[in-house]
C-alpha cells in the first residue's frame, strides 16, 4: 500500500495536542460497695468542760476560717495566658498581573475547526463558570481571578504570535495557560517573562533552557513512558514465541532521544532487536516518494519481522506496516484514528497495544475530578451538549459537544490553581516557581499521578496500556488493559 510523504507529514502535524474514641462510657459494671461490719460501742469518753456563755450583749466571737490547704507538691495553676490574635494577611500588588485582589490569567484558544476533527464550543461561558467556582471558593490566597481570553487558528503562526502579544503586554497577565505552540511559547516565556502552563508546554530542551519565566506541563517527563511500556510488554508475555522483533521511529528526533534508552530496555527485557526502521532515512525526491512504505514494508518482510514496535506518532508506522498481519505495540495510542482515516482498515490494527497518558477511554468510570468539572460548566450552560467521547459521539460547529474542551480547561486551571496555592501569598515568577518544585504530589481530571520538583516541570508520572479493538465498532475501540501505572519518580 503506498502512503503519500505530504499525507505523514500532515498526520504529524495532527498529532501535537478514627474511632473516635469508643471506649468511654464502654468499661465493666463498676463492683458493688460491700456492707461495713456492725462497729462495737465504744466507752462514753469525759464531757470537756463548757465553755462558758458568753454574757448577754457581747458578741459571740466569730467561728476561724478554715485555712487554704497548701502543698508544696501541687502548686496552683495560673491563669492561660490569652491567645494572640493572628497577624492579619496584608495582600499587596506583587507582580505584573498580580494587585492587592486580584490575579490575571490569560487563556490560548486552538479554534481547530478547519481541520474537521470537531469543535471545541464557545470557550468564555466554560471559562466564566470554572472561574467563578474558584472565586467562590475564595480565589488564591484570597485573591480573586480574571481570566482574558485570545483565540488563534493553530496553523497560522501569525495570529498564535498576536495572541501571546494580546495576552501578555495588552493584557499584562501574570500566567497564560493551555494553547500555542511552536514560536509562541518562546514569546510567552522568553521573550516577555511570563509563566506559562498547562497542555501545550513540554517543560523540556531548548524551550525550557530559554524560559525566563516558570513552565509546568501534565505530559510525562523524559522517557519514562518508553522503557515502562517495553517493561510492560515484556511482563505481560507479549514477546514470547516471536520470530524478530522491529522498532520504528516516526523520525531522526525521535530516534536521537530515544534510540539508546529503548536498546537498554529491550536488553534488559530479554529481547533482540532484528532491525530498526526510522522514517527519515528514507526521504525520496518528490516523483519517488509514493514508494518510501513500500521500501520500508519489503526490508520488514525480507527480516521475517512478526513484532513491531512503534516509538513517536503512532500513525507513521500504523500506516506503514498496518497491511503486513504482524503484531504491533505502539506507544502513542492518539494516531489510530488518524490511520484508519488514511485508509487502513481497522480490523487490520486488531490487537495492537499502545499507551495512555490519561484515564480517558469511553469505557473508563468517569473519575470524581472530571465528574466535578463537568457538573460545574454544565450547571452554567445547561442548552449545551455534554457528551463523553466515544463511538459514534458526534462533534461539530453547528452541534458541538462542550465535553473535551471543559475537562481540557479544567486540567490547565487546576495545574495553575495547585502550583499558584502552594506558592507563597506574595505572587511572584520566583515564588511560583517555589511552589511548582514543592508540588510533589498532585492530580487533574483523567490524570491521578502528578508530581513536580527541582528540574522536572513536564509532571505527568500517570500510564496506562491499551489495545485496539478492530470489531468493537466501524472504527474501532481502544480498552484498557488493567490499572494505570503510577510512574512517580
């Protein structure tokens, strides 16, 4: 099967988005007081004399107060002293975007429309009720939040860049929270100092080397996601019985971070590596490209491949090797759909394992974060739909499901509301940035395991396995294979 070079490039691109005390009262019967022995009488002692009256008109004198009983043992409590009264909070205006009351975040838009895989809804109601229940909850540090809105179409570098503009010098926002990418972020955060978190961070390489502002982000940091995955696999028995086993890589990026963590895990796994496949070195010239799968399908045959292993975008290998009837594994598990739009049948990817990063399958209980985010935006937008993804959940400009995009922002305002808190009451870059490396442990909606501190800034340690159904519906299903793993450091 051939697959275009412009046609992976743009599925790339798709890719990047106690018992209180009981016993008292509950003892034995206390024992019945016995009866004293009849006492024999004693012999009548001798009458003291009387004293003698006291005559008529003089006053009897007064009877002696009986004396304070004294020991040296027990002294006399004193009094407690009174408790002092706590020194009042003074809130002052501690940073840009930070006054005596008040905090302002900025929030990036993706409108992802144009590229007809949904709508995410009007994004200010959302963001009116989620911040509204923070206030009502008494804000930050008894601050109240303000949240200023910038919308952008993410293949257009030009409005992401106006966005940042808006947001950070119009706005003067002490924090910008999910959207942008690419040079944005460097705009966010190098260019005008300003915090930036949430679902388009990755806190690591050269945007974090460039920050002069704090990152945090909930992807998972370096490659602890890869060498669990293998581990996984192995422990599971997925290896056994197999002829030769491949690896793919999406690309010479990807290759380059992963390539001696990945030999290490599979050595300590047990298992050989028979040949690696990395989709860069076979770049063709424009006529010849339709050829490159079919390159890469013949050199998986001709090793006798019958495992496949696939690191990056999943779709590029998907796609690749989706035809051939060999087992795959693919750490990415958000490409499934972007292959069988591409043309492969998804009977074809039965069986193929992957991972997650969230616990947001249609077949997962609806954890109690997410419930309570959802019950928020839906209580202020009751005319809108609210719907959990999953087969045959429809999406679109005209009806659009509000689901996905209120459990995204509310990931973004919980990581900042979290970080923000531990902080110190004085809102500063380098107080949040105190408050981001004591956050070591924490969770978001869809995602229990979170954890941050000194150098780790990408602070999701949560990962679960998956696999595809390819019967389960006309596309396919993803369903979970067991608990998520907890991968804190």
């Amino acid at each position: 099967m051939g697959c275009p070079r412009k046609l992976l490039a743009l599925l790339l691109a798709a890719a990047v988005f106690a018992t209180a005390c009981t016993t008292g009262g509950g003892g034995e019967d206390e024992p019945a007081v016995e009866e004293s022995p009849t006492a024999v009488p004693a012999e009548p002692a001798e009458e003291a004399p009387a004293e003698p009256a006291p005559e008529e008109g003089e006053p009897e004198p007064a009877a002696e107060a009986p004396e304070e009983p004294t020991s040296e043992d027990e002294p006399s409590e004193p009094a407690p002293e009174p408790t002092p009264e706590p020194t009042p909070v003074v809130l002052t205006a501690s940073f840009r975007g930070v006054t005596e009351d008040t905090i302002r975040i900025g929030i990036g838009f993706w409108d992802v429309s144009m590229f007809g895989f949904g709508f995410f809804g009007d994004p200010q109601p959302v963001w009116d009720a989620l911040i509204g229940a923070v206030n009502a909850d008494g804000g930050i540090h008894g601050r109240m939040l303000e949240a200023y809105i910038a919308g952008f179409s993410p293949a257009l570098p030009n409005e992401m860049l106006a966005a940042c503009i808006k947001l950070t010098e119009d706005d003067q926002v002490f924090a910008v929270l999910g959207g942008l990418r690419g040079d944005a972020n460097y705009c966010v955060s190098e260019q005008h100092e300003t915090i930036h978190v949430g679902s388009q961070v990755n806190a690591k390489g050269e945007l974090l080397e460039r920050a002069r502002a704090p990152l945090a982000s909930f992807r998972i940091e370096g490659t602890a996601r890869d060498e669990v995955f293998i581990a996984e696999l192995a422990r599971r028995g997925w290896f056994d019985g197999a002829t030769a086993v491949g690896i793919h890589y999406d690309g010479t990026s990807t290759a380059e971070l992963l390539g001696d963590v990945v030999e290490a895990a599979f050595a300590d796994a047990g298992v050989e590596i028979a040949i690696t496949m990395n989709i860069d070195d076979l770049v063709l010239d424009d006529d010849a490209i339709e050829s490159q799968t079919e390159i890469m399908q013949e050199q998986v045959t001709d090793a006798g491949i019958d495992r496949m292993v696939i690191f990056g975008a999943a779709a590029t290998g998907l796609v690749t090797y989706g035809d051939l009837g060999i087992q795959m594994a693919a750490v990415d598990s958000t490409n499934f759909t972007t292959a069988i739009s591409s043309g492969i049948d998804p009977v074809a990817l039965d069986g193929t394992i992957a991972s997650a990063v969230r616990l947001d399958l249609a077949t997962d209980p609806v954890d109690a974060e997410t419930q309570e985010c959802i019950d928020i935006v839906s209580a202020a937008l009751p005319d809108a739909r609210f719907e959990r993804p999953g087969p045959g959940v429809e999406n679109s400009e005209e009806d659009p499901n509000y689901w996905s995009y209120t459990v995204l922002a509310c990931r973004d305002l919980s990581l900042f509301v979290q970080i923000a808190t531990a902080s110190s009451v004085e809102l500063t870059n380098d107080s949040f940035q105190a408050g981001l490396e004591s956050l070591n442990q924490a969770s978001l909606p869809e995602i229990p395991f979170l954890s941050f501190g000194p150098g780790k800034y990408n602070g999701n340690d949560t990962l679960r396995l998956v696999q595809f159904d390819g019967d389960a519906d006309e596309d396919g299903e993803l369903f979970a294979l067991g608990d998520a793993v907890d991968l804190t450091p």
